[in-house]
C-alpha cells in the first residue's frame, strides 16, 4: 500500500511486509546511483542493517554506515556532530542521501543531520519501532535534545521516501510495542473512529497492525498536509506531550516517550475532568486503554517539579502554554493556559 503525503515535498509512504530487501531499486526509482549513509543503531543494524546494505549495493549504490547507541541518548549534539563529519570524510555532496534505518531516535537525529548537511540533502525514513511507523517517521519533523530539554534544537524537514516493512515488527520487544501503543492510544482519543476500537480490541504484531498503523499515517498525513509548520492544527498531535516530555526528562529520559506520552494523556484528562471540561465516559474509556495496555509508571513526579520543566517547553509563552485539551474522544481542543493554572 503506498500513501502520498502532499507537503513542502510530495512523497509517498510505502507500507507492507518483506520491504526491506527490495529497498535498493524502489530507491532508485527516486534518485540515481551516488552515496548513501545508513544510519541505524547498534541493536537495529545487526539485525536488518545487511539486508539494506546489500540492496542498495545491488542497486549500484556506493554505500557507508554509521551505528549509534541505541535509546534516546544518542539523540544529541556531541552524535549529531559525529555523524556530520563522518558524511565529510567519505566526502558526500549535495545530490546523497542518508537512510534512516531504525526507532524514532534514529529517525530524528539522521534527519536533523540530513536537513542541515551541506544545507539539506535528500533522507529516506526506515522506521523499525511502532512509534516511528505510526508518527516521528511522518511529517518531517527532526530534532536532538539539549540538556535543558527535548527535541529544543530541530527543523522541519521532509523525507524523500517512508519505507514501513511490518515484517521488522517480529523482533520489537513487548516493551517497545507498548511504548508505540502510547502514541497510538493518542491517536485514538483525536480521531474517536475505528482506530478507537481497534486500539479498544487490541493491537499486536500479528493483529490489527497494519490498519493500525494506515489509519494513523492517513491521520497524521491529513494533518501534516494542512499545518506542516505546526501554527496551529497541527499541535493537536502534541495530545499528552506537555508533561510527557517533563516526565522523560524528571526520569532521566529512563522512561520512553510513547510511555510518557500515555501517562501525560492521564494527567491531562485528570485536569480536563476537573475543570468540567472531559465527559465521564471518556475518562473511563481512556483509563480503560491505560490499564489494558499496562501503562502505569511507578515514579510519581510532583506537578511543581513538572512545572519547572514545562516553562523551557517548546509550546510555552512566557507564563502561558498551549495544550490539547481533551473534551470527549474526537473532540480535543488547543487551548492556551495559564501554567500556574496547570498546576492549580
Ligand atoms: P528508539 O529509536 O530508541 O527505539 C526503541 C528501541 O527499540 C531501541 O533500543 C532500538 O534499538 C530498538 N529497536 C528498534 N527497532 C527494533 C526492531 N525492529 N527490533 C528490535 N529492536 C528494535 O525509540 P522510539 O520509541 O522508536 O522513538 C522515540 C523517539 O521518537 C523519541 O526521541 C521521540 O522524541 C521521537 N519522536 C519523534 C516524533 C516526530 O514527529 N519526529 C514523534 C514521536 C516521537
Ligand atoms: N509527533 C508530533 C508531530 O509530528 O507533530
């Protein structure tokens, strides 16, 4: 199944089983023969890192690899240089590209590096994890985290080309489905359509995945192609995020995103409920999907301490914020809040 996503570069999704070794020629397609960077981690790469290396050499490719550690420490400044100068030393020019092959981390930090490299040069999406097949590998947006906080240094910037092989989901631990899950239950609460009851049903690698993850890509295409630079639908995405990302970081980013994301929807519709503003029966819904897919964390940050963190938040305006603020399922609103009033 291809999707076509229509933004500042029109590019297709490409979804299916058994990708991966016919990466090669489905590239070439886009692009001839020059050099391309794998950039994957070191748990992904041992495991598909050969099967696209020795496509894309079939195909005529001059192809290098750089491995990062995996999980999201990598996605920094210091990887982010490294990789750089490695692209120089094997003297890439404009017309290359870079594959990014691997979880949201990879996925992020080889597009900062592929949008700022030699002033931007083309990149191709491989996403291996849940997370990155249903959101960070859609929608061109990059970034690596500073110590003040995540994702603060990034651009918006499109792939060429989005490759989903499902087959790679066979070897994801049930830790990373779950973490995926997170995200997916976010979809679930913007959308409140079957999405919503395949996520109620359940999702696993060998059910419901592949409508799983079509029905999230064509969401978040629909978004992307409305609002790419995010000035406002597009912040509807960021459903949960706003302490999700103080959770990550309080943790020492021990605790994943997806993970965070599904504890930063509970707090959210806890204070939504509060202000009378979230109906009964979505609440109960959401802490249905919470309990059925395990989501529950055992560290117990203070609101004062997520505070701190929110204030360097990218979506916060001096002493305001915007959030998603969720209503009903298919009913989530961007409101622009008071911070302290968060807390409150
Ligand atoms: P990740 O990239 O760290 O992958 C999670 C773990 O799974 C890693 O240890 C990785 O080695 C392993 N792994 C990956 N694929 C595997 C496979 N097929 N089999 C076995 N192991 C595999 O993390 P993630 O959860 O994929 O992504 C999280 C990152 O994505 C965060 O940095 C988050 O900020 C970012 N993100 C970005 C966007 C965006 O729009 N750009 C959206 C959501 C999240
Ligand atoms: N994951 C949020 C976005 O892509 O906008």
């Amino acid at each position: 199944m291809v999707i076509n996503v229509k933004a500042s570069k029109s590019y297709d999704i490409e979804i299916g089983r058994n990708l991966l070794d016919k990466i090669g020629e489905d590239i070439l397609s886009l692009k001839s023969a020059c050099n391309v960077c794998i950039v994957s981690d070191d748990i992904v790469y041992p495991l598909y890192g050969d099967i696209v290396f020795k496509s894309l050499k079939r195909a005529g490719y001059n192809v290098c690899i750089f491995t990062i550690e995996h999980g999201e420490k990598s996605k920094n400044l210091n990887t982010f240089s490294e990789i750089q100068e490695y692209l120089a030393s094997q003297n890439f020019k404009r017309n290359d590209l870079i594959v990014a092959l691997g979880g949201g981390v990879t996925g992020d930090l080889a597009g900062f590096v592929a949008s700022t490299y030699m002033r931007g040069i083309d990149f191709v999406q491989v996403p291996t994890t849940l997370l990155a097949m249903i959101d960070s590998s859609v929608g061109g947006k990059t970034a690596i985290d500073l110590p003040n906080g995540k994702n603060l240094v990034g651009t918006f910037y499109q792939p060429i080309k989005v490759i989903i092989d499902l087959k790679t989901l066979d070897t994801l631990p049930c830790t990373e489905y779950k973490n995926g899950m997170g995200e997916g239950i976010k979809y679930a609460m913007l959308m409140d359509n079957e999405l919503e009851s395949i996520v109620t049903n359940g999702v696993t690698c060998s059910t419901n995945v592949d409508r799983f993850v079509e029905l999230c890509i064509r969401y978040k295409k629909y978004i992307v192609e409305e609002d790419e630079k995010e000035s406002n639908l597009r912040r509807l995405l960021n459903l949960g995020h706003t302490f999700a990302h103080a959770i990550e970081k309080l943790s020492g980013y021990t605790i994943p995103h997806g993970v965070a994301v599904a504890q930063g929807l509970k707090i959210i519709s806890d204070i939504s409920i509060k202000q009378g503003k979230l109906a009964q029966c979505a609440y109960d819904k959401l802490q249905t999907l919470l309990d059925r897919y395990d989501m529950h964390i055992d560290e117990d940050y203070s609101l004062e301490q997520m505070l701190e963190v929110i204030k360097l938040d990218k979506k916060a305006e001096g002493e305001y914020i915007n959030v998603v603020m969720p209503y009903a399922f298919g009913d989530c609103r961007i409101e622009k809040i008071k911070i302290e009033d968060l807390i409150k």
